[in-house]
C-alpha cells in the first residue's frame, strides 16, 4: 500500500473519530459553566419616589460566555417585585416582564434538595431576566415582604441557566449567591 492509499484510509477514520468526539462532547458539556457568571446582589431600603416600595435589590451580573437564564430572589415574604424604567437613565438593565419558567422548576427543585436553608413557594419566586449576551448589566427590582426583616433567614439569588445540548438533552445548571443586607 503506498502512502497515498495509506492517507486515503486513514482520513476517513480520523474524520469519523473527529465527528463522535464533537457529538459526545456537544450532547454532554454545557458551552456556559458557573465559573463563568459572576453575581452581586444587595438588597437596601428604597428611596426611589417613583416607587412605593419598601425595598430595592441591586443585581450585578458578569458573564463571560453567552448564558439564557433567569435570577430568582430567594427572600422570605417577598411580593410586588417591581421596575422602574427611569432606571434606564442610570445605567441599569430595565427587564420587559417577570416571569416564572416551568422549565426551571427541575432545577429550582435540585437547589432546594441541595440547600436546607432553602425553600420554595412557587407564588413568591419572581425570575429577573438579564440580556443572553456576554457582559457586565446591573439590575434593579422592588419589592415589598410580608415580613419584617428580622424574619428574613438566608436571603439568596438563585441564577439558572437553560442550555440543550446537540441531541435536545437538558444541560442546564443553577447557582445560589447570598445577598448582601444593607439596611
């Protein structure tokens, strides 16, 4: 066999080899890993008149890679979850809607199994939206508690991230940070 044919049937093999590896590593490793999102998140009394609202919770998400998610608050009583878009003016992301993903409620429930401080009311977990893109946004939500702060135990920002892999199988993953109290 002379090197010619030797290449020839070679090639094949290797570009086969080469294709199987992409798939399994496409149907089984997520493009956006929690390493990759970084989140600060302080919760402080309002004074925004344009809100009558108790509180405000500041949110700063860095993404290093492209990341479809929602950011739910995890604060004891919380109701009313608000925006403002004057905020805008000051350099905050203004999300369009608040919303609840049933697609998440896997991964909510995996971080409640994770975390015995954490739990879940489905009636007071508001999703924040942030841009998918790469980049630093900041955040801005009111609300109100139907308790007081002293009752607050274990206030967290539970990120979520929604990825499907090459073959449509589930890859995505959450994150809890604690929120900071600045009252």
């Amino acid at each position: 066999m002379n090197n010619k044919s030797l290449v020839l049937a070679v090639l094949p093999v290797i570009l086969i080899l080469s294709a199987g590896f992409y798939a399994y590593q496409s149907t089984t490793t997520a493009k956006t890993k929690p390493d990759d999102i970084r989140l600060e998140a302080t919760v402080s009394s309002n004074t925004n008149p344009n809100r009558d609202l108790d509180y405000v919770l500041d949110i700063t998400l860095t993404q290093e890679a492209d990341s479809t998610h929602l950011m739910y608050p995890v604060i004891t009583g919380i109701n009313r979850l608000s925006y403002d878009a004057k905020d805008e003016e000051l350099g905050f992301f203004v999300p369009t809607n608040i919303a609840l993903v049933d697609k998440d409620e896997p991964r909510i429930l995996d971080a409640v199994a994770a975390d015995e401080f954490f739990t879940w009311d489905r009636d007071t977990f508001y999703g924040i939206w942030a841009p998918a893109e790469k980049g630093t946004y900041k955040l801005r939500a009111y609300f109100n508690s139907d308790q007081g702060i002293e009752q607050w135990h274990d206030t967290q920002l539970l990120y979520v991230h929604n990825e499907e892999g090459w073959l449509g199988n589930d890859l995505s993953w959450s994150k809890i940070i604690d929120i900071r109290i600045d009252l």
